[in-house]
C-alpha cells in the first residue's frame, strides 16, 4: 500500500504555525513511508480564496524545504462531488432539514441543559414530501444530514491503530 498524505490549506488567508505543524508532520510521515504528499488547495469557498494566498503558501512551503510531490485543487472536483451527491440522495443516504442556525443552536442548548449531548434529534426524517416541496417552493434552502444507520457497526483499516470497529451509540 502507497501512503498519501496530504496537507489542505484554504487560500484565505497567510499559513500559521498549526499549518505549518500539520504540512510538517504530513510531509515527514509519507517521507518515511516511502510515500508522496499532495499539496491540496482547498478552495471551495469561491467567495474568500485568493490566489495571491496560493502563492504565498507554496512560498513558505518551499521556504521550509517542504516540497510537496503535486498539487491538486478541491475546486476542479466540484463536478465529482455533485454527482456524488446525487447519488447519496439517489440511496436515501443524505436527507434535507430546513431549521435555522438559531433553531439548532436552541435544540443544543436544551440537550446540554439537560446534561445530555447536544445530537440532533433527526426531526427532518419525520417531513413529508408535500412538507420539503411546499418549504423549496417557500424559498427555503436545505442544509443535508447524512442518514446514518446507528445500529450498523462502523469498520475500518488504520495503518496505524490496525483494525477499528466501533458502534455509534454504544456508550450513549
């Protein structure tokens, strides 16, 4: 297995000293390995990513000796991710919800305020098709959750930690 690290910085602004920390550890890690890593631009906030930011964290980089095998931009993926997208709502697998910031921020408050953990309650799930078309036709726009299924255990390979399993409210 190849590894492939990467370090993501946004374009909006200059590199501080967590970036800085997180390009050198990503970048020893894959040189250890024998492995690469990819200088990722993570420009998918068009409204605030500058490319005089761009330049100026490939400046630093080479300043630090930190030469980053490619580069890629999280922009030129915007097509994978739609169509990615549509397919996670295809499978049922993402669902829309419509409550403001200030409607979660209060469901928070009150689930902290009992002591238990601020997790949403999945009330979306209960709207009704003629609901979610009658909210669009309203102007509202949807935020999406993706549906989790709680009882299915979660598994994976860690290079490091080996095999991970783990289910999601075990301990809740």
């Amino acid at each position: 297995m190849t590894v492939i690290t990467r370090f993501a910085p946004s374009p909006t602004g200059h590199l501080h000293v967590g970036n800085i920390r997180a390009a050198l550890h990503n970048w020893l890690w894959a040189r250890k390995m024998g492995g690469q890593c990819l200088l990722r631009i993570d420009d998918t906030d068009t409204a605030r990513s500058e490319e005089r930011f761009v330049e100026g964290i490939r400046a630093d980089l080479a300043w630090l000796g930190l030469e980053m095998d490619s580069e890629v931009r999280q922009s030129a993926r915007f097509g994978l991710y739609e169509e990615k997208f549509a397919a996670l709502r295809a499978a049922g697998r993402v669902y829309p919800c419509f409550e403001s910031a200030q409607e979660l921020d209060l469901k928070r408050k009150i689930l902290l305020g009992r002591g238990l953990p601020p997790v949403y309650d999945r009330a979306a799930l209960a709207l009704s098709a003629d609901e979610i078309a009658a909210k669009e036709a309203a102007g509202e726009q949807p935020h999406w959750r993706f549906k989790l299924d709680h009882d299915a255990p979660i598994e994976w390979t860690d290079l490091i930690r080996g095999d991970q399993h783990f289910l999601l409210f075990a301990d809740a």
